[in-house]
C-alpha cells in the first residue's frame, strides 16, 4: 500500500492532466474558430481587391458623383460622393416630397413678404397672394421657382426654420450621413450649424426614396401646366425643364440646379426593366460649362445599363449538419443516446444587382452544441452574404423540433424500469 504522501501526490498530477487536457481542448476549439473567421475575412478581403483591381475610372466632369442602385441604395459608382457640398435646386426634392407627405396638396396657402422677397428664378409672387398648394409644388419642380418653395415652406412648417427642421429630420430617417438643409429652395446659405448642402451619395438616396411616390413621378414628369392664383387675377404657365426626360429610354424623374456656390448640379433617375438607377451629381461645371451634367449623366447611366444585371445568389438546397444537443431528454430508454437536430433555412429568393465579376461572400453562423430546451421555430443561428465587404442579407437559422431538457425523473422512470423488467425476467426463470 502506498504511502499518503504518494496518493495525495498521484491525485495531483490526475487532477493537472485533466485540467491541462480540458485547456488544451479549448485552446484548440477557440484556435479553430479563429481560423474559420479569418478564412472568411481573408475571403471578402479578397474579394474586395479583385472588384478594386476590375473597377473602372469614368471621365466626369462633376466633382462629386454618385451612381446609384435605387431599390438598395447601394452606391455602384462614386467620385468623391461623400463630400459636404453646397447643392442649389436639387434641394427642392425634398421640399416637394415633405408638400406631398405632410401637406394637403388641396390647401391654399398664402404668401409672406419674405416670401415675396425671393430672387429669380422666381414665380413672382406678391405678398397676401393665394394659391392652391398643388400648384405651387407644380411651380416649384417645373420652374424651380424659389418663391414657391418658401411659401410652400411656411404654410407646412410654420416658418422657413421649422421647415428646415422638417427636413433635416426626414434625410435622417432616409438614412443621410452627412446632410444639412437651412433653406427649401437651395439658395447658398449657412449658419453657425454648418453650410446648407448635401453629399452626392445622400442627394441619390433622397431621390431613391422620392422614387417610391407615385404623385412625386407624376409631379416632376409633367411636361407642362397651367394653373392661377385663387383669385383668378393671374395666370401662370410652368414648363419642365428637366432635358434628361427626352435623353434615354425609361428617363424617370430628375431636378436640376445651380448657385454661384454649388455650381451647375443635378439628380435623376432611370427605369429599364427590374433596374433603377440614380444618379447625383454636385459642382458639375460654372457658367459655359451647362451641358457637362447632361454627359455625365448619360456616362453614368450606360455605364450602369452595360454593367449591372439581377442575379439569384441565394444558396438553395444547402445541407446543414446536425448539431448535438446537451442536456436533453433521450427519446428512448438509452443513457448513451446522442440527441442531434436539424438545422433549418427557409428557402429564399435573394437577386442582387452586380457585375459579373463581383463575388458573392456566404458565412454560416452556427454552433457546434446546443443546449435543450429547444422549441419549434427557435433561431439557432444566422447566414450572411457579403457582397465585397457589404453584407447584404442575413436569414436566421432554426430549428423545426421541440427538444426537452432533462429532468431528474427521468432517472427514476428508468430505474423503476429496469427493476420490473428484471423482476418480469426473473418470473419467466430467464
């Protein structure tokens, strides 16, 4: 028999090697999903450089540009279009669907003095003067009359402030980054808060929103309207001025601008098929310089058109392993059975908008143990696709089964039948 010392000593070193075993196995478990993420990110790292590598560079003139997917708001193409810029008239976007969505557009509004006060180009309204407030909206998009767009200003927010607060708080809620509104009608301004302007990505996400509004279509792609004041003493005839409509097939909407500031700019937008396409363009050129944003624009547009398809990435018919489950209750009298479960993912359609030669990115996230309970429709985990190193969709994981935990009764269920059934044995003389 062995000393104690020998024993306690023997009971030691069991004890290390067990603890030492359990640190490596975790060591390993954590080296391998290290590993597994870095695979991934090495991926989508790779990805990223082959599209930079293919990336083409357009000849603009614009200082800042953005190409635009209007059902994601993806950015395809940009040209510094994340700058603060000063933005002229195609700020009137934004006032004409704030008139559509908080207005009535069959209300009269009536014009200030300030209102009245506006530079050219301007409707020429005088102060006290009434309209319907559909007009004015007609007035503000054809012409881009800068008076209509304070009274239109006034009547829904109050004063020309509290519809700037409007305004800035409905870029947010479109999801603009970088976006500051002090007038509705474009004019150069600023403020101790900042310069009034916009980014070119944000300008295209404005558009892209506005897109969704069937009024705003209407609105901006009228040709020409005629409409008077209420009292019927004047008459007016507006004429749309976007050239962009007559310049490609499925030219959808746009607005133009220029200040001494921000410079000729523009915002339009395309239809061919399941494809939408924005563009925005900010300090396109000066005086003699007017029909760059129409070039750049059509440069941007084919390129998009030449590019870009919908393709279906989604992986369909993917098998999941099963994963083990701890701690749940055995379907059957069997202490060493495994309890395992099917992870489930609903099928899906998934079409994205790319080039040929961008690469969709799929990471499963998914446990290797699970711990019951577990009940029907429970998320397990998730499947992300990246296009480069945008992740574009994610779908949960679940499972399909109810699992439950087990419980200490299990074991005297057990028990008591094992000791019948050796008793039901012993009777039979087996």
């Amino acid at each position: 028999m062995l000393p104690p010392f020998f024993v306690v000593a023997a009971g030691i070193d069991t004890y290390i090697f067990k603890k030492a075993n359990l640190e490596v196995k975790r060591l390993k478990k954590t080296v391998l999903m290290i590993l597994a993420w870095l695979m991934a990110f090495l991926a989508v790292s790779q990805g990223v450089s082959a599209q930079e590598a293919k990336e083409v560079t357009l000849n603009l003139y614009a200082r800042s540009a953005v190409l635009m997917d209007a059902d994601s708001g993806r950015v395809l193409y940009e040209k510094d279009g994340y700058r603060h810029m000063p933005n002229a008239s195609t700020t009137k976007i934004m006032t004409c669907i704030l008139a559509i969505e908080s207005g009535n557009l069959e209300e009269t509004a009536t014009a200030s003095a300030y209102a009245a006060s506006m530079p050219k180009v301007h409707l020429g309204i005088s102060q006290g003067e009434q309209f319907l407030l559909k007009d004015l909206v007609y007035s503000l998009m054809l012409e881009s009359h800068n008076d209509s767009a304070v009274v239109i200003a006034e009547h829904i927010g109050g004063t020309v402030e509290g519809f700037a607060e409007m305004m800035n708080q409905k870029a947010k809620e479109i999801g603009c980054q970088d976006t500051y509104f002090i007038t509705p009608n474009g004019l150069d301004a600023q403020n101790e808060q900042g310069v009034h302007g916009t980014t070119a990505r944000d300008l295209a996400l404005i558009m892209s929103y506005c897109l969704k509004n069937e009024t705003f279509l209407e609105i901006t792609r009228t040709g020409s309207y005629t409409f008077s004041n209420i009292e019927g003493t004047k008459q007016y005839s507006c004429q749309n001025h976007n050239a962009f409509l007559s310049m490609m097939e499925g030219a959808l909407t746009g607005k133009t601008g220029f200040t001494g500031d921000a410079g000729y700019c523009y915002v339009g937008a395309l239809r061919q098929g399941d494809r939408t396409f924005v563009v925005a363009l900010l300090a396109c050129g000066w005086p003699n310089n007017k029909s760059y944003k129409w070039s750049d624009t059509k440069e941007l547009m084919t390129y998009a058109l030449n590019h870009y398809q919908y393709e279906e990435v989604f992986e369909h018919g993917k098998e999941l392993s099963d994963i083990l489950v701890h701690h749940a209750m055995p379907t059957a009298w069997d202490l060493n059975q495994e309890i395992k479960v099917s992870p489930y993912l609903k099928d899906a359609e998934l079409k994205v908008l790319k080039k040929p030669d961008e690469e969709i990115h799929v990471i499963y996230d998914l446990p290797e143990v699970l711990k019951a309970p577990l009940h029907v429709g429970e998320e397990i985990g998730t499947v992300s696709y990246y296009l480069g190193e945008e992740r574009i969709a994610v779908y949960p994981i679940t499972v399909q089964e109810e699992v439950e935990e087990f419980h200490e009764k299990w074991y005297l269920s057990y028990i008591l039948q094992e000791f019948f059934m050796r008793k039901e044995l012993e009777l039979q003389g087996i």
